[in-house]
C-alpha cells in the first residue's frame, strides 16, 4: 500500500501586475498629494536666553518666556527635522502665529 502524498504546489494563475498602470495614474501628481493623512511632527526653533533647567521646571499655563529672537529676524521651521522654510511671528486676533515667509 503507497501511502506516499503529493508535494506539488497548487496551480495559480498569473495576474498581470499593475505597477506601470499605478504609475501612468498618478505620474501628474505632486508626490505630497498622495499621502495627505500621514502625521508629521512640526517644529520651530526659536532662542531662548539664560534658559535652566529650573526655569523648565516651573514653566505654567501664562507663563511669559524671554526669547532672543529679533521681531524682524526669521525663524527656521522644521518637519519631521529637516528645514523646510522660514517664519515670522505674527498675532492674529488674541493668538500668536508665525506666518510662512520663505521655503528652503
């Protein structure tokens, strides 16, 4: 009696791949455009002077931070860590935001 099984690997079908088509679609796109919902971390890097550990320690919600930043100087905007453009601070209405002046 030959108990002996087939080691064979099953029959499948070859599909045509689908890379070039994929690339032809979204050749006109800004690579950017292709991954809106991925998180990126964003930074300014902003002086700070005489600046201790002390004074990190008792950092509160109001609390007012000396900077050695000029108002007419530009600040470095990073994402993700890589320099991608410059800023200025700016208030609008009751808050303070940096408006885009320069990419790098």
């Amino acid at each position: 009696m030959n108990t002996a099984m087939s080691t064979a690997a099953p029959m499948v079908e070859a599909k045509p791949a689908q890379g070039p088509q994929l690339v032809e679609k979204h050749q006109d796109k800004d690579p950017c455009e292709l991954l809106p919902w991925l998180p990126c971390r964003l930074a300014l890097d902003i002086p700070v002077v005489k600046f201790t550990v002390g004074d990190l320690l008792d950092l509160a919600p109001g609390s007012i931070v000396e900077t050695a930043h000029h108002q007419s100087s530009d600040l470095p905007l990073r994402v993700n860590g890589q320099l991608v453009g410059w800023t200025e601070f700016e208030v609008v209405g009751e808050r303070l935001a940096v408006r885009l002046t320069d990419l790098s």
